[in-house]
C-alpha cells in the first residue's frame, strides 16, 4: 500500500510513517518544515530496507500541483498538516488560519477528486470552553469572542470537520476526523507551547517549571504510538467514513500536579512557578480549564484503549529527551 502523510516530518506524522514502513509499506511524505523536522525522520532514511519505500517532498501543501501528484499515486492519506501548538497559532494568526483551512480543503478536494481514503487529523481544542467531563462526540460547541485569536485555531479546525462531513454527505468521500487530546512522545518539541516536553526540558535543566494560570486546569495525555495505532484503523474501517472519534487518554491531571510529577520523576532540584496567561500570551489568550475525552466511540469501533499510563509516558519522553541532550 501506498500511504501519503501530509505533516509527515512532524511528532506524530514521523512516527506514523514509521509504523508504515515497519508494516511494509510505501510512505510519501510532504512538509514545509514550518514545526515539523527532518531530524524526525532521519532515522528512517539510514535504514537501507526502508530507503527504496520513503519518499520526501520538502514542499507546502498548499502546493496543488504537488498534492495533485502524491494524493494520485498514494491509496490513503493521512493529513497532520497544519499549524500547531499555541504560542505558534498565537505569532502566526493569519499564516496559521491559512494553513489549516485552504490546505485541508486541497487534500479534500484532490481525495475526492482521486477516490482516495483519507483521515483529517483534528483537535480536542474544538470543544472550546467546556468544564464538564468527559466530552464526547457529539457535545456543543463553546467558544470565546473573535478577539481572542487563541480560538481561531479551534475555529479553523472545526472548519476543517465541516469541511470534511460535507465531502462526505454530497460525494461519498471515504473521510474520518480523528480529535486528539494532547498526543506526547519522543521527538515532540516544547517550543510550540507543548507542555510536557516543555515542562521536562525546564526539570532537566533544572530551571524553573512554568505553570501558566493557577495550574488548576486539567488534560489528559496519549502516548503517540496509541495514537498511530488508532489512525491505522480507523482510516481502513468503512464504518469510521463521515465520522467523528475522539482519541485521547483517561487519566486527568493538573498542570500544577504534573509540574510536581515530573519534577520528582526527572529528580530534578527545579521549583514551580505560576505565570499569569497575560504575562506569557498576551491579551488573546483564553484557556480550556478541563479537557478529558470519552472514548466510548472509538473503542465499540476499533477497541481502541490506551495502553500506556502517564508514568509511562513520562518516562519514554525523559529518556528520549536526556539522550538528546547528552549528543548535543
């Protein structure tokens, strides 16, 4: 099988592409390197059973003519590309509204086009305001006013699902939308505003942990290979098409307890230190207080169920992160 991975040289997308390859198959890869990298897969380029299946296109998904080509070679696509992280969203408003909109709509059009299967990467930020637990599925929409840009990434994203069931009740696309709920591991960056890379990163260096808010807020967290083990599913099960599936873990946590969690697992001599939303985004900042996914969804479909716990987690990333500051 033939796989397109828009996004491919980012966290999640390398290692999905490496999943792929392990299963043998052949892997397109298009990213403008904007967060992704190509030290994500360049592991994957030194193996010589691998090199003959991956194919890399530095290049912009807003590209059509490129998009036109890989989306008419490959048989699935799996498209992560977009602009990620707060802070990013946050110093690249309009670049990041672009992205996200006009470049879902091309892989749309060009899987639609092509007849190809294809899985649109969204966001557990499209539940906006919510404080109840868990979010499902189906629950409303609660967003703050346009001038908080912090919620044009959810708005874009959710442009991107409308977008997508569109496709799917006027011509049939084969398109599931997969909502993501905080995805960590190895190889994800802190400099985006990702917490717990972020977080580690400050207790390795023994710095200060900068929890923003009162540290209240809570997440829960998926390990990146649950994640890729999920989209490898869902996007070959007919019953998942004009879907929507939460993907995220169970176990909630508040910032202020993960700062303390990590600190202790890193046996790092940092302390915590609360920085007001204002000091460190701005004006346009507004936070989700609590984001826990129910997943009831996707396990009566696929059986999805996270297999791998937050100390868990924590430890494959600390480990990751030590190796890579030890070859600096």
């Amino acid at each position: 099988m033939r796989v397109l991975i828009t996004g491919g040289a980012g966290f999640i997308g390398s290692h999905l592409a490496d999943a792929y390859l392990e299963n043998g198959d052949e892997v397109y890869i298009i990213d403008d390197l904007s967060t992704g990298s190509l030290d994500n897969i360049a592991h994957l380029k030194e193996k010589g059973a691998y090199r003959k299946r991956l194919f890399v296109h530095i290049d912009s998904i807003l590209n059509r003519d490129i998009m036109m080509e890989l989306v008419g070679t490959c048989d699935v696509v799996h498209h992560l590309a977009a602009a990620v992280g707060v802070e990013f969203i946050l110093d690249h408003p309009m670049e990041s509204i672009k992205t996200n909109i006009q470049g879902t709509e091309i892989v749309l059009d060009l899987c639609n086009k092509f007849k190809k299967r294809v899985l649109i990467a969204s966001t557990s930020e499209v539940y906006g305001k919510h404080t109840h637990a868990p979010l499902v599925e189906t629950d409303n929409i609660i967003y703050g006013p346009s001038s908080k840009f912090r919620w044009s990434y959810a708005a874009s994203k959710l442009m991107d699902e409308f977008m997508s069931l569109a496709y799917f009740r006027t011509t049939g696309l084969k398109v599931t939308i997969a909502r993501l709920f905080n995805t960590v591991g190895p190889r994800q960056t802190g400099a985006y505003g990702m917490v717990i890379p972020r977080f580690i990163g400050q207790a390795l260096k023994h710095e200060p942990l900068t929890v923003y808010g009162d540290g209240l807020q809570t997440r829960t967290f998926t390990y990146v290979k649950d994640v890729v083990w999920a989209f490898m599913r869902l996007v070959e099960n007919d019953a998942a098409f004009g879907e929507v599936f939460n993907i995220g873990g169970i176990e909630e946590i508040s910032m202020a307890d993960l700062a303390r969690r990590i600190v202790a697992a890193t046996n790092s001599s940092s302390e915590i230190q609360l920085i007001p939303y204002e000091k460190a985004f701005g004006k346009d900042f507004e936070d989700m207080q609590r984001r826990v996914p129910g997943i009831d969804k996707i396990g009566k479909l696929i059986g999805f169920d996270p297999q791998t716990p937050l100390d868990a987690i924590l430890a494959k990333v600390i480990s990751s992160m030590r190796k890579r500051t030890d070859t600096i």
